[in-house]
C-alpha cells in the first residue's frame, strides 16, 4: 500500500464523499440485517400458532383468528419489503458517494498527469515510447479507480457487515455461527487463487489484443505499400494468425471463468446443510427455534457476497498498487528545464552562441562542439550541413527544448535560463523538420499558436506560406480537416500550412528547420519570396541542407559533424572554393537535371 499512499490527497479533498459513503454503507447493512429478524418471527409466529389454529377447527373463532394471523403475516411481508427498498435507496447513494468519488480522482488523477507531462523535457519523451506514455494515463488510472471506487466499497461494506453481524450471530448461537462461517474462508481463498489466474490470462489477452490493433493499425496505414508489393495475402495470413491466438487465450480465460460461480455456490450451498444441520440439533435440544435456522441462511447468504469479493477486492489493490507505482515514477520525474529568475519581457531577437557543446543526455551523442555566432535583431542566419551535423540541435538549445551544460546561449544579450520559459516560447515561431498537423481543420492548424487566431492574420500566413491557393481549392476550404496527422495534404503542402503556423504569431524569432525539404524548386522559391518580405525586422535562423534556402540570409555558418567550418555571406563562401562552394555546385547541378528530367 506505500504507493498508493499518493492517493492520500484525493481521498482528504474528497473526505466528504468518502465520510458520506460510510454511512450509506452502514444503513444499507442494517436495512439489510433487519429482515432476517423479520423472517425469523414470522417463521416462529407461524410455528407457534399453527397448532393453535388447527384446534379451533370447527369453531366460528377460526376465521376470526386467521384474519389476525394472516394480517400479522402480511405486516412482516409489508415490513421485509420495505426494508428491500430502503436498502436499495441506500446502494443507490453508497454508489454515488463513493463511485463518484472514484471517478472525481480519475478526472483529477488524468488531468495532472497531463500537465504534469507537459512539463517535462523532450529528453523524457526519447526516452519512454508514446504506447507507454498513453497506458499509464488510461489503463494505469483506471485501475487505480477500481481501488479507490469498487474496492473500497466494497471493503467498507465486508468490515462494517462483519462488525455488526458476527457479534449479533453469536449471541444468538456460538456453535451455529462456527457452523455456518467455517466454508467462508475457503469460499475466499478459493476466489481469490482463481480471480489471479483470471487477472494473468487477462493481461495475456490484453497483450494479444494490442498486437491484434497494431498489425490492423500498420495495415489499414501502409496498404499502399501492401497492395503495390502484392503482399495482401501475407497479411491476411498474419492477422489470421493473431488472431487465433487471440481466439486461444480468450478460451482458456472463458474456461477460467466458468469456475467462478460453481466455486462460489458450491460453497454457499455447503454452508446452507452445515447450517441446517447444526440449527436442527439445537432445535431439537430445544435451544434455537425453526425461525432461527432460517434467519442463518440469510445471513450466510449476506455475507457471501462480501467474503468473495475480498478475493476479487485484494486482487484489485494488488494491481492497482503496481500501477500507481508505475504512474509514480513519472510524476517523480522532474524537468531539468526550469526559469532562474522567471524573466518576462518582451525581446528583441538577439542570439548569441558563446562557445556551446552539447551532447544528447538519453543518447550520448555530441552533436555541437565548441560553436560560437551571434545573430543581432532583425538579422538573419542560415546553418547549413549535411544529415548529423548538429543543425536541428540548435533550434532545439534556442527554444529551451534541451539546456546545454558548456558554453552559454543568450537572448539579448541576457542568459536563456533567466527567461520564463511560456514568455520566451511565446515569442518564437518554430517550423520543425518533422511536420505535426493535429487532426483538425486547416484554420485551426494555422492558427494553433495564438490564442483567438484572426481570420485576416490566418489567411495572410497562408499567402505568405504560398498555401493560400491550394487551401481554396479545398471544398470545405480553410474549414477542410486534414486527418490524423494531416494525411489529406500532400508533404509539401503540410510543410506550407506548418510554415504558416509558426509566421501567424508574427514572432520576434523565426527558426525554419528544413522547412522547405518537401517542396519542389518552383513552389520554393514561391516561399522564398515571400519569407524575404517575412524576415524584415525579426531575427531568423535558416536551418537546412539545401544551399538555395541559404541564400535569404546576411549570414551563413556550415556546420560539419557538430564543428563550425566556415562563416561569412554567400558570396564571400563561395570565392573561398571550400565545403560550401562544393555543396552550392553540387545541387545546382541536381536541380538542372531534374529540370531537364
């Protein structure tokens, strides 16, 4: 139970809840308690008078009599049933006390884990994949709820029905209540040993349905691949596969299953003849009346249901403690990526690189050594190199994604690390290498960085990206959704509305990182154009492995295997005859066959 210790929180601001609960849990039981007094009575009201009424045959105070014996019967039957409905009242608010509560933590539970990753670090999320990232928010948390709704209802109903009813059933009779209980721990045991067996074939479904959704997943996603390769067979012949041993495990827990009930009557109904028999030795001594043998039956039937639920009940918690240490573990984890001074101000887009080396914490790799530039405002910079040369990485260092530990970046002129890091974000407009669109339409992709996007500022970002046109080609037009991860745009089309996204915020800093990589020649020098009258006034940075993206910018560092090699304009590199001029001929001449292509 230590790590369910975090829960400790929720269940104080939710103590109303869970104070209310226990006392809906204790009426219940008693209005479920109560009628087995009422049987018993009414069994002995029988028994008692029924001699007496057959003694009166014949006499004109028979009916007379049974008009009172029948309506003191129908008193208890009227009595028995209004306890039934007063504890079925009673369930109704125990659920929604205590289920209630559970969901309120669920909500409250998901949403800081939400955040909570938010927060953390890009290095967290190279280290743990996203199917882990998404099971311990949702599996984790629901069975977590299962212990904070379902176990501790009915734990509450198994600790309070035992306090009151055991020390009742005793003083009425010790040797019939040790009849009557003896099989209840075995019933326990017995359900607890075969509700672990269900738990582990369980998961093993749970393992093959997942493998199930990920071959389907990979399937529906590649069929181009599929049908182009002719492979449609192989796959129909892989699902089968999967799915018969999905078939497979589903079997053997139905087998599992199918031992559930027969445990549990079968040891009720042992627990019925041991009481039988007991009650019917003590009535005969004359100790205990037939309304008492009775009155057992019922309370070994009430406490069935709880006895066995306490093997289901320790089974719950055992899982739900293993996944809240598993959602323990991340909410421990802390970002290394926090503000000095909590500086918020405006900036005006000065960059400077003092003497930076960096190396990838999750993977080790050093990806800039010793690099020094200073970019001022409303200058712009180009880093060009080829695949692995560090370039992205330092898109990454200006928008705080990675802090670096030698050397030091500043933003006009003042340390990175003293900037409130939503102030400094908020401020720069970032088109990543790897395109994202969130499944959503057109104007909400675009306009996905600013709070209440403007419909004028949404369609200028759209000209200015060169996407305009094709956006009203669309029939549904700016309101077109793209699909998940905008799979209805081509790849140059979803570089465009990215570009768009990151120029709406009208930025102080613009870093484009290959941003034109999936474009063609024509629509890239569309962009290029436009990014001209873009780049006036706000420092830009260039990254990309195409020389013609390089030349917007005042200036040009060529970065190679994380070292800076050489640094000056276009022009100037080119007279120097080094890498650069190398790189620059080398796609002039691939950008003149595939225009003669």
């Amino acid at each position: 139970m230590r790590e369910l210790k975090y829960l400790n929180k929720y269940l104080f601001k939710y103590k109303w809840h869970l104070l209310l609960g226990t006392i809906f849990v204790i009426l219940s039981n008693i209005f479920q308690i109560i009628p087995g007094l009422l049987v018993r009575d009414s069994i002995d009201l029988v028994v008692d008078n029924i001699r007496l009424y057959k003694s009166m045959e014949g006499t004109g105070v028979q009916d007379n009599f049974f008009k009172v014996f029948a309506f003191g019967i129908l008193i208890y039957a009227g009595l028995i049933l209004l306890m039934a409905l007063l504890r079925g009242v009673f369930l109704y608010f125990v659920r929604q006390t205590l289920i209630v509560m559970s969901r309120l933590v669920e909500y409250d539970l998901k949403n800081e884990i939400f955040e909570h990753y938010q927060t953390l670090p890009l290095s967290f999320y190279r280290r743990n994949n996203t199917g882990d990232l998404m099971n311990r928010i949702s599996e984790d948390v629901s069975r977590v709820r299962m212990y904070l709704g379902p176990a501790i209802m009915y734990g509450l109903t198994l600790i309070t029905l035992f306090l009151m009813l055991i020390p009742f059933m005793f003083s009425i009779s010790a040797k019939l209540t040790w009849y009557a209980l003896s099989p209840l721990p075995l019933l326990s045991l017995s359900i607890f040993l075969v509700n672990n067996i269900i738990e582990k074939r369980s998961e093993e479904i749970q393992r093959h349905q997942s493998r199930l959704s990920t071959l389907v997943q990979e399937a529906f996603s590649g069929i181009r691949v599929l049908k182009s390769f002719n492979r449609e067979a192989q796959s129909v012949e892989k699902f089968e596969k999967a799915s018969d041993a999905y078939k497979h495990q589903s079997l053997k827990l139905t087998k599992m299953q199918s031992l559930f009930f027969p445990i549990i009557m079968g040891l009720v109904g042992i627990s019925t003849i041991l009481t039988v028999y007991a009650g019917s030795t003590e009535v005969i001594n004359g100790n205990l009346t037939f309304g008492n043998i009775a009155e057992f039956i019922i309370y070994v039937n009430l406490l069935t249901w709880p006895v066995t639920s306490l093997g289901w009940t320790s089974s719950l918690v055992q899982r739900a403690e293993a996944s809240q240490k598993r959602i323990n573990e991340f909410l421990r984890t802390k970002t290394n990526i926090t503000s000095e001074e909590d500086l918020i101000r405006d900036i005006k887009g000065k960059v400077e690189f003092r003497n930076v080396s960096f190396t990838y914490p999750d993977t080790g790799i050093k990806a800039l050594k010793n690099i020094s530039f200073v970019i001022n405002p409303g200058e712009s910079l180009a880093i060009i190199g080829t695949t692995g040369s560090g370039k992205s990485t330092v898109s990454n260092l200006v928008s705080r994604l990675y802090d670096v530990r030698e050397g030091s970046i500043l933003i006009d002129d003042v340390p990175i690390t003293h900037y409130n890091l939503t102030s400094l974000r908020s401020q720069i407009g970032y088109v990543p290498q790897d395109v994202f669109l969130f499944s959503d339409t057109i104007f909400n992709n675009i306009g996905f960085g600013i709070k209440d996007p403007d419909q004028q500022r949404v369609i200028q970002a759209a000209k200015d990206a060169d996407v305009y046109q094709n956006i009203i080609e669309f029939p549904q037009g700016f309101e077109t959704r793209v699909g998940e991860r905008g799979i209805t745009l081509s790849g140059g089309q979803k570089q465009r509305v990215s570009i768009a996204r990151a120029i709406v915020r009208e930025p102080k800093i613009l870093m484009l990182d290959d941003a034109l990589s999936a474009v063609d020649t024509k629509t890239e020098n569309n962009i290029l154009n436009s990014m001209r009258r873009i780049m006036q006034g706000r420092t830009t940075i260039i990254i990309s492995h195409r020389v013609s993206s390089a030349k917007l910018a005042n200036r040009i560092v060529v970065l190679v295997d994380g070292f800076v090699v050489e640094e000056g304009s276009h022009d100037s590199l080119i007279e120097r005859n080094g890498f650069y001029k190398d790189l620059y001929e080398k796609q002039v001449q691939m950008d003149e066959e595939e225009a003669k292509g």
